[in-house]
C-alpha cells in the first residue's frame, strides 16, 4: 500500500493558490497530483514505452482551445522526428514520475513524424 500523499505544495485551482491538493510527483520543480500536472513540468520530461526502451522526452504540448484540455503531447524522437501522441495515451506513474506509451521503437523509426510548421 502507498503511503497518503502529503499535502501543502499543490498547485493553483482555478487561479488559487491550493495548500489541500494532494502532491504524489516532481517534474524537475514542478509537483504534480494525479488530477493535475503542470505542462511546463512535463516539457523535456523522458518517455519509455512499455518494454523500457527511451522513445525522447516531451517536447511541447497541445491545448484544444475549444474545451480546454490537452489534445496531445508532442514526442521529440531521437533529437530528430517530432510524433503528435494522444495525451490519453500518456501512462503517468506518480510513484516513481515516468512516462510511458505503448509504441514500439520499431514504428517510430519507420515512420516519418510530423512535419515542422515554418
């Protein structure tokens, strides 16, 4: 069983500073809750996929303006290829503050990634 989580470094709701929300992770400075992750902590953070293998880190993030939440996150492969991965595909592990998707390193190498808006 997991110990309770300590409270009193959650993040802002709705603008407001919240000492209750339980924090369980860290992203570099950023503390995270299961309800909540800062984009900005999940930026440059490393991604595995389910076998262990490094698949990049996190290059941005995507907002649907029209509901507010995050589309897709934007996997930077190999310093090279940039992948749009849905953000409910993202496994988040709070215990241990990994990233995890279930795509072979396989088909990520044959396939071409997105291409750079100029």
């Amino acid at each position: 069983m997991h110990d309770k989580p300590k409270t009193g470094g959650g993040g802002p709701t709705n603008g407001v500073h919240n000492p209750d929300l339980p924090v369980i992770g860290d992203f570099g400075h950023m503390t995270w809750s299961k309800d909540s992750i800062p984009t900005a902590g999940l930026c440059k953070h490393h991604v595995c996929n389910v076998q262990g293998e490094s698949l990049g880190v996190i290059k941005d993030v995507v907002i649907d303006a029209r509901y507010g939440v995050v589309a897709y996150a934007i996997l930077l492969y190999q310093d090279a290829k940039t992948f749009a991965i849905p953000f409910d595909a993202l496994v988040f592990d709070h215990d241990r503050g990994l990233i995890t998707v279930d795509i072979a390193v396989e088909v990520l190498d044959r396939t071409p990634g997105m291409q750079d808006e100029a």
